[in-house]
C-alpha cells in the first residue's frame, strides 16, 4: 500500500534562491536515507506571496517514514537547512499536515 502526505512549511523572506539551490545539490546520502525510508515522488512547491513551502511524498510505510527523522543525515539536513526556513528547538522544520480533501487517479 501506498500513503499520500501532503504539508507546509516556511521559509524565511528572502531564502528562495538559497532554498532551490541546496535542494537541486541534495546530498546523495539524504536521497539515499528518502528511498531508504520508503519515500518517493518526493516534491516540493512554493507559494512566493507567502513564503509557505508545499512538500508532496508518496510513502510505502508510514511507520517507516516516521524513523527517518532520527536518522543522523536527515538531523545533519535539518541544521544545514535551519538558517533560512523557520524550526523548532531541534532544526527539525516546522511541519503542518494538510488533509486531503480530493484524489482522483
């Protein structure tokens, strides 16, 4: 079975460059841990009006996905990343869930 995720996160002002730029340079060990962790189709949006990032992944196991955060290159990530989107108190990105509201295939 397949899961669905969709969520939001924000960048600061300014950060859209920088953003695009590490992301088209991601590190061959995160893209490694993403499918490693059973994610794929992996995208992320941005709306320039608000600065909200709209991240889409396809997961083969929740339960699975949710061990990637403590995996040492996504908190490497996640403290490479904190200087130019907004995060808790451990780098992790402030993450908000979207829910589903349509699906057509």
């Amino acid at each position: 079975m397949s899961y669905r995720r969709c969520f939001k996160m924000k960048l600061n002002e300014g950060c859209a460059e920088e953003y695009k730029i590490r992301h088209n340079n991601l590190w061959d060990e995160m893209k490694d841990m993403i499918h490693k962790y059973g994610g794929e189709n992996y995208s992320i949006f941005l709306d320039e009006e608000t600065n909200f990032l709209y991240g889409y992944i396809e997961l083969k196991d929740l339960e699975l996905w949710s061990k990637s955060a403590s995996t040492d290159i996504c908190k490497k990530w996640w403290t490479y990343m904190a200087d130019i989107m907004e995060t808790n108190e451990d780098n992790s990105p402030i993450s908000i869930d979207l829910k589903e509201m349509f699906y057509l295939k």
